[in-house]
C-alpha cells in the first residue's frame, strides 16, 4: 500500500480541528471525487467526533461539510489554479463559504 500523503497537513496523526490522537482519514471530496480526493492528495485527519458523529462531524453538519470542502479548494488552488478545480469538482466552495477556511483550524474549536 502506498503512504498517504495531504497538501493540506504533514500530521496525519492528530485531529487537524482539535488535535485528537485518534483518527480517521477523511476524503474531503466523496462520492464521485474521491479518487480526485486521493489523487490530488485532499485528506484530512479527523477525530471520530469531528468525523462522522452528530452534530460536529462533516458528514452530518452540512457547514462543517462547507468548511472541509473550502479547505480543500483553499490548497488545491495552491498547486493548480482555480479553472482546473472548477473542471475536477464543479462548484466554488470558497465563494460559498465566504471567509477563510484556515480561521477555524487556528480557532481549534
């Protein structure tokens, strides 16, 4: 198996929101994206709280959901350019989230 690697942290060992040692690797872009997610290296770790457990965790807070997806434009768009992330994934989530994504990870919740 090849190692993990994310654009967006080098510690894929701690809850990137509040620094849990148990975690859980998310794909910020599921369904149809998530190969684009492993492809483009758009992980990120997460606690199981802030994972998948109402009402805190992405895939039950549609705004925490905002915010991941944000996050992972945020850095995408630091490696290839905003056109090519419209053509991969179809829809401007920093315009939607309307403030930097990084505020929350230096908020630590």
């Amino acid at each position: 198996m090849a190692s993990r690697f994310s654009i967006i942290t080098d510690d894929l060992e701690h809850c990137i929101i509040c620094g849990s040692p148990r975690v859980e690797i998310h794909h910020i872009f599921g369904g149809a994206n998530r190969g684009n997610s492993e492809k483009y290296h758009l992980i990120i770790p997460l606690c199981h709280e802030h994972h998948n457990e109402p009402p805190n965790g992405v895939h039950h807070n549609d705004k925490m959901m905002l915010w991941a997806h944000a996050l992972g434009q945020l850095y995408f768009e630091t490696v290839a350019d905003h056109s090519r992330f419209m053509e991969l994934f179809g829809r401007d989530y920093l315009n939607e989230y309307g403030s930097d994504p990084r505020d929350l990870l230096d908020s630590r919740l």
